[in-house]
C-alpha cells in the first residue's frame, strides 16, 4: 500500500478510553504498509489525564504524537488544528471512542481517487451497520437535524454528523483554512465548504457503535441547529472565500 496516512483523534477527558483507542490504531496502522503514517491526538483542554496518555503512549511509539489546543474551543477546533497540521498525502479524522471502528478505513478508500477528494462515513445509507444505536429520542433528533440541515444548506448527505471523514491533504489544507466554526456544526461547515470549492464527496456506510459518555449533550445539539444558520451567514457575507 503506497500510501501516506495521518489520522487524527481530537479528544476531551478521554484519560480513560484513550490508550485502548491509541493500541487499536497502532494495531491497524502496523497490519498495513503504508508508506508514511502518524496519529495526531488533539488534546482541548482537558481536565484529566488525556494528554499525559497521549504522551505515554507516544513514548513507544514515533508515530504518534499530542497537539495541544490553548484550553477548551471545541472538537471543530481541535479537528483543524490536527488536519492544519497533518503531513500525510490522505487524513483520517476519528472519534476517540472509536465509534466507527479504525478498520472502517477500508470501506473509504475504494470511494476516492478518480476524482474524488473526500470520503464521509455514514450511519444513515445503512442502518443495519449499527450495532449499538443511540437513545431514541437523540436518534430522532439527528434525522431532524439532517433534514433541517439539507433544507438550510442543499448538502444532499443522509449523515453528517459521523465522526470518521477522509480528506487529500491538498483539499484538507483548502477547506479546514476557511473552517470558522469551531464546535459542533463544524462537520456541516466543512461539507459545505468543500462543496462550494467544487471536490468530490462520498458518503459511505460504516459500521458505527454508540459509546456511552457521549461529549454531545442536548444543549450542545441545539445549538449546532443555530450553527446551520451560522453556515448560511458566512457564505452570504463571503467570509468562505
């Protein structure tokens, strides 16, 4: 495999899911032959011992490495300043709690290439993939959102929101420099960005797992409903440019 690879983790107080998350990356990472590949651990100002075990773990290994954000801004900026900072040819950002597992990877090379810049892992094209499916009420709230958020913005993606996107560096580069929104709405923000430059997306079904201890509260989801609107705002005032 001749490709380059960096991946990026953005955590928050993760001290403890963090080092099994980092062994099942090394795993990965070490079973194919890539030409080039590092694991960025974003640390937003945690209040645990996330970056300590970010930094333990890249005692052994060279690969890996810690960012550090200046305090608390949010998984948006945390997911910037990995891929502002990435060196492989493709960059892979993941949730630290692995909800689509690492190996999902495979399902998202085959999408690029030819053409296309940037492949999106999706819960929403099929939903037998998901093993464990979040609450309910917060499952009815996501489809609310995708709808809300395909009405403000014409994306004509059934699932934003998946923490797991493929990017060429080149592109990575182009679209997270014009990134202004730096929590939750983000995701949408980026698709949107890289839709208006003109690259390729696809959006493939992943295999996903709900973890419990979620970063995402209610309050958090409403507002990125707000942040739609946000989206709309910077285009119309040309603040993606």
């Amino acid at each position: 495999m001749n490709r380059s690879l960096s991946i990026i983790v953005p955590a928050y107080n993760e001290e403890a899911r963090l080092p099994e998350t980092l062994r099942r990356i090394a795993e990965y990472v070490s079973s194919r032959e890539f030409a080039f590949h590092e694991v960025l651990v974003v640390d937003d100002g945690s209040k645990d011992g996330t970056a300590e075990a970010a930094r333990r773990f890249a005692l052994g290994n060279p690969h890996f490495r810690l960012l550090q954000n200046p305090g608390n801004r949010g998984k948006g900026y945390s997911v910037r300043h990995g891929m502002l900072e990435a060196k492989g040819d493709w960059c892979l950002f993941t949730d630290a709690d692995l909800s689509a597992p690492i190996e999902e990877l495979e399902r998202l090379w085959p999408a690029v290439g030819d053409g296309t810049e940037i492949a999106i892992g999706s819960r929403a094209l099929d939903r037998s993939l998901i093993g464990t499916h979040q609450p309910g009420l917060r499952e009815s709230a996501g489809r609310v959102f995708n709808l809300v958020m395909q009405l403000a913005t014409s994306l004509p993606f059934a699932d934003t929101q998946c923490g797991f996107k493929l990017f060429r560096r080149d592109v990575a580069k182009e679209v997270f420099s014009r990134q202004l929104l730096e929590r939750f709405g983000f995701d949408v923000e980026i698709l949107f960005i890289a839709r208006k430059r003109g690259f390729r997306i696809a959006e493939v079904p992943v295999r996903w797992n709900h973890a419990e201890g979620s970063k995402v509260s209610m309050f958090t989801g409403l507002h990125a409903f707000g942040e739609l609107a946000q989206v709309r705002w910077n285009d119309l005032t040309g603040r993606y440019r």
